[in-house]
C-alpha cells in the first residue's frame, strides 16, 4: 500500500522531534556543566580529602566535629553534580562528613523518583554511623523530600533548597526538623509557588530567603533556562546558603 500523506507527515514529525529532543538534551548538558572552581573543589586538602566512586563523591574533614552529623546531597535535574563541590567542601570543613550523589540519567526519566534509587540513597546512609541530613537542590530537593516520606531512623533533618516541593505529598507531621532555602529572584523556583508548600511542610520548618539569589547560582554551573538575573554575586549567595546549611546541621537533633 502506498505511503499516505498523513504517514509521510507523522514521519517527518518524529524525526524532527527526536532532533530535536537530542538537541535539548546535549544545550542543557553543554549549560548545565560545573564551572572551573569545581574541579579545585573536588581537590583534597590539609583540611579535608575527597574520594570518589560509582556516583558518589565523599568531602570528609580530617577533624570532624564533635559531633558524628553526616549531609547526603542531591543534584538539581542535568546539572553536572560536581557543580556543587564548592559549597559542599565547605561544609566538611566546618567537620561535617559530606556525601554528594548523582541522580541516575541525571534526574531525567523519572528514575531517580523511583524506589530502587531511593533505596540506594537509605542504604548508603544505613551504613555509616551518626547523624543523617538529607538536602538537595531543585529536582534533588523533590528527590530528599521523598527520602524523608520514610526516613531512616537516624536522619533527624531535611534541608530543601531552591524548589517548590514538595507538592504532591504532605511532610507536615514530620517528625524531622526541616530548613527550606530558597532566593528571592529564583525564576526556576518562584517565591510564590515556594511558598505555596508551606502547608505540607512541619510548622517548625526553618524558612530562609537569599535576597536577590536566584536558581542556578545554588552551584558553580552555567545559566539555567527560566532563571532570572540575580542582585547579588555567586559568591555571596553561595556564602549566604553555605551559612544556613550550616546552622541546619548545627541544630539537627541527635538520633535515637
């Protein structure tokens, strides 16, 4: 039977979607790749020594605090995760242990939503001792929300940062202590619809705006699409979260 014009035409269209979709995929990893100062980041120093292996990047201070409080971190959707080496090598040397994960296909596909990952993510926590913090940025603030749905026993606190969730599932009878970190320009993450989830949040939760900080500027990566211009430098807003994840590990309730 001879090809119509309808099929000739649906053809065309997938192709020229599929390009399309490549395209997209291939600007957003070119945009969403960490700058130069993380790879100095990813660097051990006198003060802490990074590993890595199979997706998972580990700052440990050389003196940790007295305390045992570890940070598990998830990346924001496509963005490369070492983008966040520099506020996350931070942290550890203030004697904080620090875990960055990689979402898997990088938070595309809705895999990293799934529960094998979500497993991987308790598992990993299950198997060092002390005190657990989960936080992310972005699609990996959604991502440690749904981690905290069904927390480990010794995770105490959440950190969300630069995201509107969450927004389909209710952590208000939380047990855990909660800091949602978000900037006032953020173009990704509106104040607005920020906000809009404080219903589904504990009461308790901590709430800390970066005045003039926007999205991408949470990590060391190119400008995202939907973004607004930020008032204040990368520098400055970096500094500004590094200070409230900080207090949100400080005040993070022993385990049980």
């Amino acid at each position: 039977m001879p090809t119509t014009f309808r099929q000739r035409l649906r053809r065309a269209w997938a192709i020229v979607g599929s390009f399309l979709f490549v395209g997209f995929v291939a600007w957003c990893l070119i945009a969403y790749r960490a700058r130069p100062e993380a790879a100095v980041a990813l660097h051990s120093d006198s003060a802490v020594t990074v590993t890595s292996a199979d997706g998972v990047w580990l700052f440990a201070p050389r003196s940790p605090a007295p305390r045992p409080v570890n940070l598990v971190f998830l990346s924001g959707a496509l963005v490369d995760p070492t983008a966040y080496a520099p506020l996350l090598n931070q942290v550890a040397h203030h004697g904080y242990r620090v875990y960055l994960l990689a979402l898997p296909w990088r938070g595309a596909f809705g895999k990293a939503d799934g529960p094998d990952f979500l497993d991987h993510v308790r598992t990993l926590m299950d198997t060092v001792p002390g005190t657990w913090v989960v936080a992310g940025h972005s699609r990996g603030a959604k991502i440690a929300a749904l981690i905290s749905e069904h927390p480990i026993p010794r995770q105490t606190a959440l950190i969300l940062i630069g995201t509107t969730h969450p927004r389909d599932f209710s952590l208000a009878t939380s047990r855990l202590a909660v800091t949602k970190i978000y900037g006032t320009a953020d173009g990704v993450a509106p104040v607005s619809k920020t906000l809009a989830s404080r219903a589904l949040l504990p009461t308790t939760t901590q709430w800390v705006p970066i005045e003039g900080g926007n999205h991408h500027q949470f990590g060391a990566y190119g400008f995202q699409p939907g973004d607004r211009r930020a008032s204040i430098s990368a520098a400055t807003q970096q500094a500004l979260t590094l200070q409230a994840i900080l207090a949100a590990l400080a005040a993070a309730p022993d385990a049980i």
